[in-house]
C-alpha cells in the first residue's frame, strides 16, 4: 500500500516521444479512419484487397497510438522510490529504502545491457529505460537489481546524498 502523504524530493517525467510525433500518428489514423469508412460505403459493404490494406495500416496505426505516448515517472519519496511507466504499468512499483541494499548512478549502454529501450527484462536486471545513458541503479536485499533512467543525475545524486546523511 502506497502511503498518499511520503513527502517526494525529487520527481522526473521522461518521454521518448515528443508530442508532435503522437500528434501526427493521431492525425494520420484519424485519416485513414475517414478512408476505410468511405472505401466501405463506396463498396456498398463488400470487402476488396484495398479495404484489408486499409484495415491492416489502421491496426498499425491503434497500435502505435498506445505505444507511444508512454511515460516514465520515477520519484524518490522519504519513504522509498517510486516508478511508473504508463501505460505499460499505470500504477507506481515502490522500492522501500527498507528493502534498498544500495542505490547509486551510473552508466549505462540500453543496446547491450537491457537490448533496447522502454520496460526491459535483462541479465542485469529490470530496466526502466527511455533515453540518455545515466541511470539509477536500485539493488534490493532480495539481490534483484533495477535500472531506471534519469535526464536529471545532478539533482539525483543530491537528493540521494541527502537521504544518506539522514
């Protein structure tokens, strides 16, 4: 159960996909929405070869729809750290400092450690990967590690020393 009142320190929002890519993948569904509806009127119902391509690029099109206006949240909280990566996980996976071994930036190469980005299972671990190459790593007592991105190491690393001075 997630505590509503742990105080967050720190609070990240990364996006691989900038607004105007979503925009413009909504917009072209949009359209090829309009040209299947009006290639089955013109059709009077009856289903031709172009109908299917139209339905197959559409079915494309949904897909990457709810793919790309993903979200990597990740907060360090007086409580523990949390991560949340819509739409993937909507909801936030805490990491309790009770349950933290350690914690600790550094690099990282998405390709060869995780094999590419977004929610990645890999021999090292679980990754939250978007973008960059700097990365929070958690290990948790269970022996479990956890990488998740950060644009922002500068103010991580503060807001961690912090915490370990306390």
């Amino acid at each position: 159960m997630i505590k509503k009142n742990s105080e967050i320190l720190f609070e990240e929002v990364q996006s691989r996909t900038s607004r105007q890519t979503v925009g413009f993948f909504r917009t072209v569904s949009v359209i090829f929405l309009a040209a299947l509806i009006i290639n089955v009127i013109l059709q009077r119902g009856t289903a031709t070869s172009f109908t299917y391509f139209l339905i197959t690029i559409l079915t494309v099109l949904i897909v990457l729809n709810l793919i790309l206006p993903s979200n990597l949240t990740t907060q360090i909280r007086s409580d523990g750290i949390y991560v949340r990566f819509s739409p993937f996980r909507p909801s936030f996976v805490k990491f309790s400092w009770n349950d933290i071994e350690d914690v600790y930036l550094r690099n990282y190469d998405a390709m060869t450690e995780y094999f590419g980005w977004g929610y990645r299972i890999g021999p090292n671990g679980i990754g939250y990967i978007v973008a960059g190459n700097v990365g929070i790593q958690i290990i948790l007592r269970n022996g479990n590690k956890v990488l998740v991105t950060t644009q922002r190491p500068h103010e991580v690393k503060d807001v961690l020393q912090k915490i370990a001075a306390v």
